[in-house]
C-alpha cells in the first residue's frame, strides 16, 4: 500500500524540480530583440551666434541595438528648432543623421533648445538632442517693452528708449513705424557707431475711446543680424 507521506515527498520533488526547470529555461532564452540609437555626440554648442541667424548643425547615430528602429517622430521644445531626419527606417549596425536648423531671431543671451526622437511603440523619447549657443545682439534696445501702467485719456506719457549698438559694424536706425495713431517717436541720433548709443522718446497720448493701449512699435536698422526691432507698448485708460 502507497505511503501517503511519499506520495507527499514525490510531488514536492517534482515541483521543485519543474520550477528549476522553468527557471533554467528562462535564462537560457535570449532577449527580445530591440533597437537601440547611439549618437556620436548628444550635445552641440555653437558658441556666439549672432541674432538673426539661423544655424544648423547635424547629429549622426548608429543603430547599435539588434533590430530594426523605425522614428515614428521627431519634436523639439520650440518652434524656433527645426528637425528633419535622413531616414525613419534604420536597420541594426546602420548609421542615420537629424539636421537641426535654430533660428535665433527672437533670443538674447544663452539658450539651449532640446529635440525629442521617438522610436514606434515607444511613449517616451528614446534620445534627447541640444542645441546651446549664445545669441548677442548688434542692437540693444533698453526697455523691450513699454509698460504704461495706468494712463488718462488725453494725457501724454513720455518713454524714453536707449539704443546701444554692440556690434562690431555702424548701425543706421532708418526708421520708426507703429499703427497706433496715438504714438509719436522723435530720435536724437540715427546714426551709431559700434559702442554708441542712442535715444528715442516714444509719446503716447491715449484717446477718450481706448479701455486700452496695446500694440508695437517696430525699430527699421542696417543691423546685418536682425534688421527690426519689434518693442511691445501697452496700459490702461482710467476713464
């Protein structure tokens, strides 16, 4: 008659023996293939650049991963940055380039701009790209915006702009435009060597209508970088 105790023991050991099993089985198993983009370098610095240009630089990778990687998409954090890609499909060992253009019209001083590369089936970003650069200015305008405040109907508000020309070339400011019809520029100097500066009174006498005042000014140079200048004026009307 067959001892329940071994019956006990026997299924133990065949259990003990089916998870090594599983366990060995695992091990041996190999890894899902996937792929996997190496770049040569993940950051590029393109030191001073002056405002106005756009500049490009190219990232080349490698698929060093053991499969196929397809880009489902490229995106960056501003709509300054451009990203197109040589090609989406890259197979294992093959290489591929992102061309990123920067535009730095609307920058002063350092920035650093990111480019997100996304592979198929893949929510998160598989690589992270940046741009950095130090964007200077030829032409300085102090304030970059006129903030009025609170402002009374028919009484004029005086502002005066200082321009500085940083560059290395003679800036020559050829004009002042603006649609608002209750702004007035007079400039002492139009012509600026590097170094000088230069100001403008921007008057402003609100009309009994407005609730506000709100709109641009835009400063016409021969600066070789950004020609315009675009100053922001705004306020409200006490009634």
């Amino acid at each position: 008659m067959f001892d329940p105790t071994q019956k006990e023991t026997a299924m133990k050991i065949g259990l003990s023996i089916a998870s090594t099993l599983i366990v060995i089985l695992l091990l041996a198993a190999p890894a899902l293939a996937s792929p996997k983009f190496t770049f040569e370098k993940n950051v590029h610095d393109f030191d001073n650049v002056t405002q106005g240009r756009t500049v490009a630089h190219t990232f080349t990778f490698r698929n060093t991963g053991d499969a196929p990687g397809t880009i489902a998409r490229v995106s960056s954090s501003c709509g300054c940055t451009v990203a197109i890609v040589s090609e989406k499909v890259i197979p294992p060992g093959k290489t591929g380039t992102i061309k990123a253009t920067f535009d730095s019209s609307d920058f002063h001083g350092p920035v650093a701009k990111e480019i997100f590369v996304y592979l198929e089936g893949q929510q998160k970003p598989a690589n992270t790209l940046t741009m950095k650069a130090v964007v200077v200015e030829e032409l300085v305008v102090t304030p970059r915006q006129i903030n009025l405040g609170s402002v009374k109907a028919g009484v004029r508000k005086d502002v005066t702009l200082e321009m500085e020309n940083k560059g290395k070339n003679t800036i020559k400011i050829t004009g002042f435009k603006t649609e608002m019809p209750q702004v007035t520029i007079t400039c002492n100097k139009r012509t600026l060597k590097p170094g000088e500066k230069s100001l403008a009174k921007v008057s402003v006498t609100p009309r009994g209508d407005n609730r506000f005042v709100n709109g641009y000014l835009i400063i016409s140079t021969t600066s070789q970088g950004k020609a315009e200048k675009t100053i922001s004026i705004f306020g409200v009307v006490e009634k």
